[in-house]
C-alpha cells in the first residue's frame, strides 16, 4: 500500500497517486491526522487510516509492504494493553518514499512515470448519496444529513472526534470538498479553524463540526465569526460528554468510579449552546431530528454570516 500524507492529499498528487494504484495495482491509505484532504465526486478517494487499532489492523493485514509519502509509520495514538502500537502486519515491510519534509507530490510523479503509469486509467470517485434519514439524531443519522446538504466547494472543518468517524463513509460521493482534520491529540482546534478557513476563502461557505466537550475550549471563535460575519455554519454535537475519554479509559481497560465519570460528562447544568452563541453575536438553533437539522443546515449554509446548530444526540 501507499500511504499518504501531507500535500499529497491534494487534487493533482491524487490523480499520480491514483495512477499508480490502477498501474501497479497497489492500495491507497492516508494517514489518520491529515490536515487538509481534496475529495468528493470525480476525485480519487482515498479511505483514511481508522483510529480503532483492531479497525486500522484489519484494514491494513493484507500488505506486505507500506510505502509512506509524507507521513511516518501509523501507529495506535495510545499504547493499549495487549494490542500493537504499529499498525500494520507483522511481515510487512516499510519503505519511504518521501519523508514529511521532502517533496512528496514530484516523488508520485517520478515514480508514476518510472514505472509508465503516467497514462494510466484513474478510478474516480461516483456522485453518490446516502438515502436521506428520519427521526431521532445519532452518529448515522447526521452523518447522512451532512452528506445530503454539502455544497460543493465547501470547507469542512472537522473535530466531531468519536460521533462523526463514519462521517468519510458517508461523504465521499458528495460534491468535490476540502476536508479539514485536526492533526495532534488536543482538542478545541476545530471552531478557530473553522474560522481561519473562512477568513482564507471568503467566497466559500465553510462547516464547523464539533462534539460539544471540543468546543467548550475554544467557543469565543463564534465572537469572532460574528465580529467579522464570517460564512461559517456550525453543527455541535451536543451528547454532554467528553465521549472520548470515556471510550479512551475503556481502551485501557480503566474502570472508572463516580467521580471519575462525572469529570468526562457535561450535565448538571446542561450547556445550552443556543444561548451561548446568542451571546457571542450568533444567531443558533437547536435541533433533535434529522428533519430539523437538514433545514437548519440548508438556512446556514445558504445565509450570510454565521450561524450555529445545537445538535441533540
């Protein structure tokens, strides 16, 4: 396989990298903290390495070779008890092709013509949509909301961190996007990067996708979205809980006790986000099916300015 990374990840180093999977019949991976990745319909998709190391092992145990580009070996963010920190199989062999700090995109393009790929039929991504979901709100049904009212030339910023892990799934035949991870283990990047992409693009419309623990850091970004009306609808993923370190202390096989669990949740009081934007100078709503939340997000990213999405999950 070959894993990619860093400017890799863009249209042009897609169309190479997708030369040399139909070529040379080799498997395209990125790697899990990509800061910026081009995609959508009629691009090359690339799936993302899963974070769950029994998920990432099973995606990966057919190789026998990792080709990095830009990247470095994946390996699992903590160290688990009994499970691998390498995510790979045991046999398969690493070879880089290009560090991070060397011009990966020109090394696709010399190895693409090396090996005579460079006129190589390419395996484009198909429109495709997720039938539109009903009801009750949960990791599917925004998933397949957000897929149905995706502009194209969006700007997703995304730090849904465990609620939205199939949200690639369910996206990738959506109109061509960029995708916006965060790239480290802190949490709160996601709004201030929400809104430093709308600074950048001003003349496009850019979504904000954050559980509601993420946001609580850095929540003055509303302020300053409204300060500079800036064209970012924000959905929170409001669960009331820091949701990945309770599935992190799971991991670790850590049985957490009362006091324990009470640091992860966000209750007693509730935080009402609606409110909180108001006071920021953002107009917000709050949703609780999937009906609501698609024509709350079809207003917002169709409106001027910004705009917020209490998500009930």
């Amino acid at each position: 396989m070959i894993l990619l990374g860093g400017k890799t990840l863009r249209e042009s180093s897609l169309e190479w990298a997708g030369k040399l999977a139909s070529r040379c019949d080799v498997g395209l991976i990125t790697e899990f903290a990509t800061a910026r990745t081009q995609r959508g319909a009629g691009r090359v998709h690339v799936p993302r390495m899963p974070y769950v190391v029994d998920v990432a092992l099973e995606a990966t145990k057919r190789f026998k070779h990792a080709i990095l580009v830009n990247t470095k070996s994946p390996v699992a963010f903590f160290a688990y008890p009994n499970k691998p920190s390498l995510l790979l199989a045991k046999d398969c062999q690493i070879h880089t092709l290009a560090t991070v700090a060397e011009d990966g995109p020109q090394a696709l393009i010399e190895l693409a013509v090396m090996l005579g790929a460079e006129n190589a039929e390419i395996q484009r991504q198909s429109p495709d949509l997720p039938k539109m979901p009903s009801g009750k709100l949960d990791s599917d049904t925004i998933s397949a909301v957000v897929a149905n009212v995706l502009p194209e030339g969006v700007i997703v910023s995304d730090e849904s961190i465990s609620m939205g892990r199939n949200l690639l799934d369910f996206t990738k035949g959506c109109p061509p996007h960029d995708w916006l991870f965060i790239t480290g283990g802190s949490i709160g990047q996601g709004m201030p990067l929400a809104t430093g992409a709308a600074v950048a693009c001003r003349d496009r419309p850019v979504l904000s996708l954050s559980g509601d623990g993420s946001a609580m850091y850095t929540l003055q970004s509303l302020w300053t979205q409204a300060r500079e009306q800036l064209n970012v609808t924000t959905v929170i993923y409001a669960n009331r809980s820091y949701a990945i370190l309770h599935g992190e202390l799971r991991n670790v096989g850590a049985q957490p006790g009362k006091n324990t669990r009470r640091l992860f949740d966000l209750e007693n009081p509730n935080l009402n986000w609606v409110e909180m934007a108001c006071g920021m100078g953002v107009e917000g709503v709050r949703v609780e099916t999937a009906e609501e939340l698609h024509r709350a997000m079809s207003y917002g990213l169709s409106t001027p300015g910004p705009y917020l999405i209490e998500a009930i999950c």
